[in-house]
C-alpha cells in the first residue's frame, strides 16, 4: 500500500487528506483540538512512522500558501489606528519576554549541564511563539479581535522580527567571511527595506487599493484570485526582501482592510486558509525527528515548564506594570506558552554549523512537541484556566488599571434600561431601535474597534468580554430591566464553552434581578439556554420570518379588500 502511495504526489495527498479526515474525526469524537490531530498527522506520516510524507516540496509550498492566506485574513480586520494605540505595549511586551525568557533560559541550560554555546541556542529558541499556532486559535474562539488577541498579535510581530535578527546573524555566523560591520549592514538592509514597503504599501492604499478593488468585485471570482495572488506576492517579497512570509501577508492584509470587499473576502477565503493549513501542521509534525529525542525526556520536561508557565508569568508581570488588568495580562500571556517552528530551524542551523550536536536538535524538538500541544489546550480552555487562577492573580494588577479604561467610568453613575452585549450587525440594529424608542441602552463590546466607533457616535458603550465576570459585576446593573445578549454563535474547540450561557451565570452572580434575553440562531438552543436562566429567546431568522409572513398577509388582505370594494362599486 505504502509502495502505491510514494508513486504520485497526487496520491500521496491523496493519502495524506484521508488520514488527516480520519484523525480529525477520531479527534473530534473524543472533543481534541483540530490542531493537535493535525500534528498527530504529520507525526503519523513522517519519516518516524508511516513515511507517507515524502514530497516536502509540495507540502511546505501548500504550507506557506495557508501562511500567507492566514496572515492575510488577520490584516484585513486590523485597525491602523489601533494598532498605532496598542503599538508601545506590544513592543514592550515583545521584547521584554524575548529578554528575560533568553536570560532565565540561559541560566535553566547551565543549570541542567548544558555548555555555554548549546544553553544560548536553547534560551533563544525558547524566545519565539508560533505566530501560525497562536493566530489559528484565536481566529477559531473569535478572540483575534479582543484586546488581548490584538496585544498578542502584536508582540508575536515583535517576535517575528527578532527571528529575521536572529536569522540575519546565523547566516553572518555561517558565512564565515564576513565582518561584524557587514552583518550590521545586512540588518540594517533589511531594516530600509522594510521601510521601503510600508512606504510602498501606503501608496497603494492611498491612490490604489479601493479603485482596483471596486472593478475586481465585479467578478467575484477575479477578485478571490486577486486576493490570494497578493497576499502571495507580499508574503514572497517580504521573504525575498530578508524578512518573514508572515509580515508579508499581514501587509498585503492590511492595504485592503480599507476597501468596502474586505468582508466578502475574509468570508470566502477562510475556507481555503483552513484547508491550506492543514498541510502547515502536517509538515509540522512530519518534521520532527523522533528519533533524536533519546535520553532529552528530564531536561524537556524542565524546559516546558518553564515555557508554560514562565513565559505567561512574564508578559502578566509586564502588562500588568503598564497598567493592564489581570485578566487581559494572563489570556494575552498564554499565548506564548510553545516554542515555534522557527525553533527547530534556528537548532537545525545550529547542528549544520556545527555549534551544537544532535542531540541539542532532539531536546528542542520535545519541547516543542510538548508546549505546542500542552497550550493548544491551555489557550482552548483560556476562561476556565482564568476562573480558577483568578483569587491568586491579585499582585499581578495595579490599582489602576487606565490602560483599559475605555469610557466605563462615565457610565458607572448612569442608570439604563436595557445592557446590550455584543454590538455586530444584529446587536447594533436592536441597539438602534430601541434608541428610537427612547430607551437608555448601554452597549458591551469587546472589539476595541466596534467601541471606538460607537462613541464616536455618540453613544454610550464599554469594552469588555461577556465572559467575564469582573467585568459583568463592575455594570450598572441596578434598575436595569433586560440584559440582552447578541453575542453571535461559535465553537472553541475542546470546550464548547458558550458566552452567552457564561453571561447569565455571570449575572445571576453579580446579583441582577432583572430578565435576560439571548439571541439564538437554532431552534434546538432554545431549551437550552431557557434551562440555563434565559427569560426570553430571539431566534432572529424565525422572528424575521415571522414578521415577513405578517406583512405579507396583511398587504393580501388589503389587496383582496380593495378589489372586493371595487367589484361592489362596480356591480
């Protein structure tokens, strides 16, 4: 069988996409992490095992393509504003965890024996997180857009340059020749290019992007093609330019998010980028070597300790100090509980130059077999890791937390009829309506952008999670009459957990007295959150259908009195 498989790459994909379905099932049934059923795939069909994955030229460039298509998605929803807003906290942050993660890292290596030159090489390769890993997942649970989504994001772009230097300097190292003052230039080559395409970038937003964009939407199909081509053509410049794929096709991401399309777009691409993916994670795991893992169990276990629970520890002390709540500090800092795959590149470099041995490479590569699949789950179940740590966070959290103070004093005296949590289009359109009727209507939204907007407008808003309970306390739930979720529905994997369920136990905690609507999209829901406390169930396509069919017998009932009074005059 395996003979057959290794004759055609068409039948080794072939082979590869009906193994990752029957491990994606087996996953599913016993509620895993897609993510770490890929893995396992690629575990399952590298050299180590089945040997199905042979054709890694293929595989790493259908990889890449869900790299840039990834990264691409992700900047068509980023606001320029708020990154420039979030941009000193992601670089402090950023940079101070790659600082301290190298100097404990450091010392962890010569603690465990490890010489000098090999416990650097650990410590910097403890340094990078999976940006692909950490952007997937948060894109999955709809947390890419919280604040601590795009606080993460923006130290793992932090890290991504730290990479490209870390590379720069590996290849100066194995180059030989060259001085120290020829690597500086190599960096600060790759520094003027980067400048070079944001300037680029600019232009094309500026005089470009929303004309070519408005005749390419003519053709849905030529405006995907065009999609998918640019992201692919910034994710290989920026490559071929000194600095990653995944900077690449956040920009080809962002000199579109401008554009009136972007969400025609996002909605039809997420599928391929899924689909895309699933070759990154098999060539993930198809690459490592179990072999080299030998007598490495004892360190990597003291290792990924370390990255599991050191390097949360670190961006919560930071973002704590710049006055971030602990809440924000702790589900931003889960996400750089894994090494990278840039990890094992940057070992692998390391044994080719002859700096470190095998063995090294073995070590690296537990690690990261362990804090890529131990987080997948620390990040999937984030909420419930943060309710039960939460009584032992308090030294982690300034009295003032102004960082996140985002017009919530201002409504704390006021008193309202009706909380609103979740403001997209469904939500918003009830918030409206019921302004019209003179309702006061406080609305919760935990997409900085959305609040931004809204108070723009003039209206009264706050930024917050539906799932936390600090935040749902902290309302002026007093005299409130509803609380009314238009959280819309989705899967976070492994748990299932539902905000909107979490919102009532929440509320019922903080003491609300008041009645509770949820917005459902299934018939099947109701009962389920009537169960779990909910007083009145909108069920927006039922009760729009509803009032359609209304509608329309009362114009047919207009229609046939007004032709039956014709007849009469007539007669």
């Amino acid at each position: 069988m395996l003979e057959i498989v290794s004759v055609s790459v068409f039948y080794e994909v072939a082979a590869l996409l009906v193994l990752a379905a029957a491990v994606g099932l087996v996953g599913v049934l016993l509620r895993q992490p897609l993510i770490v059923s890929f893995i396992a795939v690629g575990i399952l069909a590298g050299p180590s095992l089945l040997d199905i994955a042979r054709s890694d030229a293929q595989i790493n460039l259908l990889a890449e393509l869900g790299i840039a298509v990834l990264l691409f998605l992700v900047g068509l929803k980023l606001d320029v504003k708020l990154v420039r807003t979030l941009g000193p906290v992601a670089l402090t942050t950023g940079l101070g965890q790659v600082a301290f993660t190298s100097i404990i890292g450091f010392m962890l290596g010569l603690a465990l024996g490890l010489d000098m030159v090999t416990s650097l090489y650990v410590a910097v390769a403890l340094t990078f997180s999976s940006t692909i890993i950490i952007v997937k997942l948060l894109s999955d649970k709809r947390e890419i857009d919280s604040l601590h989504g795009r606080v993460a994001l923006g130290f793992l772009i932090v890290q991504d340059l730290v990479v490209v230097l870390a590379m720069l300097v590996m290849s100066g190292i194995g180059a030989g020749a060259q001085s120290e003052g020829s690597a500086l230039a190599d960096i600060a080559l790759v520094f003027g290019y980067g400048l070079l395409m944001l300037l680029a970038v600019a232009v094309f937003i500026r005089f470009i992007a929303d004309r070519l964009v408005e005749r390419l939407a003519r053709a849905p199909e030529l405006l995907m093609c065009f999609a998918i081509g640019w992201a692919a053509l910034l994710a290989a410049t920026g490559d071929y330019l000194g600095f990653s794929k995944e900077l690449g096709g956040l920009l080809a991401g962002v000199s579109l998010a401008s554009t009136q399309f972007r969400e025609a777009m996002a909605a039809r691409l997420a599928p391929l980028r899924d689909f895309l993916l699933l070759f990154f994670f098999i060539a993930l795991g198809a690459s490592l070597d179990l072999s080299l893992l030998g007598q490495q169990i004892p360190a990597a276990l003291t290792l990924s300790l370390f990255v599991l629970i050191g390097n949360p520890l670190i961006v919560l002390v930071i973002m704590g100090a710049m006055g971030y709540r602990k809440r924000t500090g702790f589900l931003a800092g889960l996400t750089v509980a894994q090494i990278s795959e840039f990890s094992l590149i940057f070992a692998a470099v390391g044994v080719s130059l002859g700096h470190i041995g095998a063995e090294t490479l073995g070590l690296v590569t537990l690690v990261g077999l362990i804090t890529i699949s131990l987080s997948t789950y620390m990040i999937t179940y984030s909420h419930h890791l943060y309710a039960w740590l939460e009584p032992f966070l308090g030294p982690f959290e300034r009295r003032n937390t102004s960082r996140e103070v985002v017009g919530q004093s201002d409504h704390v005296e006021k008193r309202y009829d009706i909380i609103l949590f979740g403001l997209g289009r469904y939500g918003s359109a009830i918030t409206e309506r019921l302004l019209q009727h003179d309702c006061s209507v406080l609305g919760v939204d935990f997409n900085p952008a959305v609040v931004r907007e809204w108070q723009q407008e003039g209206l009264d808003i706050a930024y917050g999670d539906a799932t936390d309970p600090e935040l749902v306390a902290s309302l002026p739930l007093a005299g409130v009459k509803w609380v009314v979720s238009g959280i819309p529905e989705h899967q976070t994997g492994v748990t299932h957990e539902d905000a909107r369920l979490a919102l009532v136990d929440a509320l019922r905690s903080a003491g609300f007295t008041g009645r509770v609507a949820i917005a459902a999209h299934r018939g099947s829901d109701a009962d389920r959150f009537a169960a779990g406390g909910a007083d009145l169930i909108l069920q927006p396509f039922r009760d729009a259908a509803d009032q359609a069919a209304q509608l329309l017998l009362s114009d047919e009932a207009k229609g046939l009195s007004s032709r039956e009074g014709d007849r009469a005059e007539a007669g």
